[in-house]
C-alpha cells in the first residue's frame, strides 16, 4: 500500500540518514553522559557535538544556549510558564495572540489561574498580526511577549523580525514558537531578536520526542523539570540521547540542504496553487500565500466537510488532515480559522495540505484528480450546496 | 575494550529485544498516532498496545491510567505540581521526605514560592521514614503526601503500603517516586494504596528519555505540559512513539523475567557483601540489607574520597559512581547519606554500587580486586589515614 502523504504537518518521514545515526546510537550502548568515567565521557562528547549541529541551525552564538527537550510542546510550556514565574516580580502582564498553537494558549490560560493577566491579539484578513498592535499592548507590567512564528494550520508567517525589535526596545522577554519553521525555512535568533525560540525535531524530518528551547544567554527564565543539573541546570532528566543524535542528524542535513529543499516544496506549492482552479471552485485559500512556509497550503472546501474529504482521500491512499493533529478529538472549528473571520461553515470544510521533499508533482495531480471527484459526490448529498 | 559495568544506577544497556523494537520502529515510519487516516491508525495501535504492556507491570486496572512521558523527571514534576496546583483550593501542604530526589526535592521547593508549605520527614539509621510520622504530619490543610519507593542512592526501600494506609484513610492523595524500583522488584498499584506512580524506562533496560505515570482514575491533577489533546488530555506534545516502543518491550520483558532477574541480582549483592569484608575493612555499608533494591549496594570508604576511587576504577575498566548521575558537577555531599546521619567526611568517600543483569560473580570478583588495591594506594596517600 504506497500512500501519498500530504499530511507532513502531523508526522515527516526520518531521513534514511537519520535512521542509520539513530540505529548507530541504539547499537552503541550510549552510557549516561552525566557519568565522569570513560563510558560516560563518550556520550558527553556526543551530546555537546549534537548541541553545535543544532545550534547552528538557529544560529545561536553559543551552543550553551540550546536546551534540549522532549519536544516543541515541552520547549513552548517550559519558555512561556518559566519566564512568566521568574520575571514574576517584574510584572504579571503577558502579550500573546489569537492563532498560537494550544501549547501556548493553554499554557498562559493555566498562569492567568495563578495571576498572570494577558493580552491576546487579533490577526488582520491576511492572517498577519500588526507589529504596532504587540506595541500599544505593552505595559510596564509586561514581562513576556509570545508570538508564534509560522502557523501550524496555515502556513502564515508571522512579522517576528519587527516584533522583536519592539520588544528590544522595550525590554520585554520575547518568545517565538517556531516549531513548524526551525530547519523548514531559515532562522537566525540574532536577527529576528528573539530571546526564547522553541522547536521541534521533526518538522526537519528528526525523531518525535525530541525538540529543543533557545535561551539567549542572560535571559532569566525557571525550569519546567526540575530535578538533576543537566542542560546547564536549566532542564532535569537524563538526556534522550538517541532521539537527540537523530535530531542533531536532521538539523545537520536540514542546514546544509535548505535552499534546495525549499526550492522544491515552493515548486510543489506554486503548482498547487496554479492547478487548484483548474480541479476546484468554491473554496477560499487560508494561507497568506506572500508570507507563509514553503510546504503548506490551507483551504476551505465550500458546503462541505473536511473531515468527510479527509476519510475518503484515504480510501484512495491520499494522506493530508483538517486541522493541528494536537486537536484530534476536538469537533469544534478551528480557533485559528475562526480568527481569521471564516465562518464555522466554512471552517468545516478546511482541509491542511502538508507535503515534503519526498513529494512530487504526480503526488499533487494524484490528490487533484482524487479531491475533485470527492467534492464532486460530497456536495451531490449536501443540503446545502446548490449548483 | 571491556567495561565492567557496575554503574547501573546510571544507565542500564537496552536489552537486544529493546533495541530490535526500536529498530523495527524507526524503520516502519510510524505516523502520528493522532492522525485520523489510516497511517496514523496503526500508530494509534501501537501506541495502545504499548500501554497495556507498561499498565500490566505495575499492576493498572486500566491501561488509560497510565500517562507517557519523556522520563521519570518530568513524572515526578507532573505528579508533584500537577496534583499541588489542581488541588489547592482544598489546601497548601504537602508532606515528603529528606530522602527524596532531587526532582522531588525541587518541585516541592518551587511550589514553596508559589505560596505551598511543606513538610520534610527525616528518616532513621535504617533509612526508613516512619509510617507513623507521615500520619502525624498530614493536617488538614494536606493536599499530598510525595514518598520515594526505593532511593537513587542507596537503594533502601521504604514502607509504602503502610503510608498509602494512612494516606488512603486519611483522603489525602500520594504520590510514589518509583523510577529505581519499577520493573526491578514487582509493582502494584492498588496494593501499595499510590495515587500517583512515577517510573522510567531505562531502570528496566528500556531507552532515557521514556517514562510513565501512573494516575489513578479519578485523581485531580493538571498537566504539566499544556498543549494538545493527547495522553487523554493529561500531556500535550507529539508522542515520542519509538521511545515508547521500547519501553514497552522493556516492560514485557521486565514482567515476564522478574523472578529470574531478581534472583540473580539478589545472587550478586549477597554475594558482594559476604566478600566485601574479605577485601576491605574501614568502611560502611549505608544501605538497608534487610529492605533494599536487589541491585545496588552504597558503602562509604572512611579516610578517602570516593571521586578517587571512581577515577581509578575508571582506569582499570571498572565503572562505579560516586552519586546520582543527576547530582553531577555539585561538589557537595549527598543529602542523602547526610540524612542518615553520616559525616561530612564519610559521605565523601562513598560509592553507589549497582549491578544488572548481565553482570556475573567474576565482575564483583574484579571489582573488590581493583577496589582493595586502589583503596590501599588512597589511604596510604591520606592523612586521615592511621595504621
């Protein structure tokens, strides 16, 4: 069964490359790396050179400021609650937006239970948020601003570099979720003046289970594990050293097969977009098709649902999904479509198309030809389309 | 080069069966297990497979009890805050013990700044805390009671169904660090009275960077990592699937060879501690004999310090530590073996033996061989050293 996978968003295929570093460490009896002696030092010396590969590829001055996680939801819970209680005699304000990711707005949900006030910005038509609105809303009590950098449902880029600036100037702490960009598109902490960046290992084709926190030197934040001295006293619990060599694997091959890489999924996106008429009508495109990634594209299919589509694209070995995987289980629309003015209807019928390098024109004919005749038997039985 | 792995405590090598799973798993491209089509059902399977084999070892009633996380640190955490913040409109204290780990020790002091107050029981010279303190100890503002199974350090075991008694009788939820303990010696739930469990995988020669908690269905606690739905909305993040596969082929194991191993390993530490005498003198054994994991020893060399000793083991292919790898880098004595009354000096000399499955009686005939030699040449260098 050769299923075309569509739905990158929720699960990248392991590099072969990283599979075999991995499959090394398996076999390699990776001796705990906070131990002094020889077995030891051995894994010591391969967790500081995972911590360069994936330093790099954010371009952290200081390898040191990499900690590592099991993942970007533990790297965004662990930047948003440690900063807020260590900055917590600084103020209690925490500036946010309507289209993060749940682990951010649960995560400030959970700290306005113990105090914590919080702005969340809307997003303009185009799905952006306005640099100028993250201005007006800091206060002298705040201490955090938190603003993903891509959406893990649309695509859409979000104006980081400008927003960090501000909070440069301000003096405010800066958090980006970057899970779905980091080793996607390029990512330089330095420019875009971030303070905190979370990632993940897998959006660049790494193991699940494993992500990491930027940490900008100086920057006072507590830990969300306490326990041993590890990461630099800044995350307990002995390392996942095989999900951390795969990781640093992929950031190595992601690093030095970017514009490559990107040149191809622009290729399959620029194709989609171009062919989608040509298959399709009544559907509205949710991207912000001038600043978003490189390898996803979000629509509404009109009077329709998405899920339908989504279980009949299976039955002809097409993947893709209707929403962040994170929310299976939820019927409600997504909140991120809902603030970009859809209306529930419409987000109903949203479908994520997520592809990656393994993917290829034919895969985009194949899901075109397969798509169009599922809309077409869907809306036949549907009450309320009309043509 | 043969390493004479006698720092288990550290790490445990992944068992062939663990390996292979892993393998196979990281070969299967196994999507996300949240995903709705059909390459995200077979994960969803695996992935409940995988619970019924961990819930099965420590006796669960229901596999939906048991919570995946990324190692015993972060289910200490989750256990610790998750239960204190849930819970504490019904009250702020919180009883423990001198003894805990340091994941412990520092999750209830981060709470303290949050407004908890806690209680810290010492233990006797056996190294076991009193049933009757921990009674004593709960008032009516108690909201948990956080009592290791076994220590980190010294491997002495406390009364946990005596304390789940009081604590079950007397409404207040407990919670048991049993990272040493679980797939070692055998495990239930429902007879130690816990309300919360907290394990990891590597204790059972499965990979770091997998864990679990057990929460008993009912138990009022918040996630630590906010985010999306999954773990029965308990843990938000990716599952780390490849991690979780091995440990549950770790717990297969685990449970199907109990007996065996423990017999085994009981072997081993009778046999370490009737030779021990005939190959050193001056020293002290801080582990409790009687209650005690079957897989470790602590014994305190008087006049010299037990970072030598370790080094110099090192050097002739003997690995030994000094402290939980955790505790790394502090140059301080063990809170631990403080605990139990020991000197300063004492405390320094100390070494944490700890032995698995595969180590024989040759292994602890080269150990006490190398050790005598290596503790002469220290004391004869000591000026603490009189004879």
């Amino acid at each position: 069964m050769n299923i075309i996978n569509l739905d990158h968003i929720s699960y990248k295929p392991l590099l072969p490359e990283v599979k075999e570093a991995m499959i090394e460490a398996i076999n390699s009896d990776l001796h705990n790396p906070s131990s002094q002696h020889k077995a030891g030092e051995k894994s010591a010396e391969l967790l500081a050179q995972a911590r360069e590969n994936v330093a790099a590829l954010v371009n952290a001055a200081d390898a040191r400021e990499i900690v590592f996680t099991s993942g970007g939801t533990e790297s965004v819970n662990h930047a948003v609650k440690g900063a807020a209680w260590a900055n917590r005699e600084k103020g209690n304000h925490i500036v946010t937006t309507n289209i993060e990711h749940n682990s951010v707005i649960r995560s400030v949900k959970r700290l306005t239970s113990q105090g914590f006030k919080v702005t969340s910005l809307s997003v303009n038509e185009s799905g952006r948020v306005d640099p100028k609105e993250v201005a007006d809303a800091i206060t002298d009590k705040t201490i955090l601003v938190s603003v993903m950098h891509s959406n893990n449902e649309t695509g859409t880029i979000q104006p980081i570099e400008e927003i960090g600036a501000i909070t440069r100037e301000k003096k405010v702490l800066f958090h980006c979720d970057a899970v779905d960009s980091v080793g996607v598109v390029p990512m330089d902490v330095n420019a875009l003046n971030v303070d905190l960046l979370s990632f993940a290992s897998n959006p660049f084709y790494g193991p699940t289970g494993a992500g990491g926190l930027y940490v900008r030197r100086g920057t006072r934040i507590f830990p969300l594990l306490d326990g041993g001295v590890q990461e630099h006293n800044k995350r307990g619990g002995t390392e996942n050293l095989i999900g951390i060599i795969g990781m640093a694997k992929a950031a190595q091959m992601a690093a030095a097969n970017m514009d490559e890489r990107r040149a191809h999924l622009e290729d399959l996106k620029q194709y989609l977009a171009d062919e989608l008429p040509k298959h399709l009508d009544d559907y509205i495109i949710n991207t912000n098709l001038e600043h978003s990634l490189p390898n996803l594209l979000n629509i509404s299919l009109k009077y329709i649902e998405g899920e339908s589509v989504m279980l009949m694209l299976d039955e002809e070995n097409v993947a893709v999904s209707t929403k962040s995987a994170c929310a299976t289980g939820s019927l409600r629309a997504s909140h991120v479509l809902l603030s970009l003015g859809l209306s529930h209807a419409d987000a109903q019928g949203t479908l994520v198309l997520a592809w990656g390098v393994d993917n290829t024109r034919a895969d985009i004919d194949k899901l075109l030809s397969a798509l169009s005749g599922v809309v077409k038997t869907l809306r036949s039985m549907s009450p309320l389309y009309k043509k």
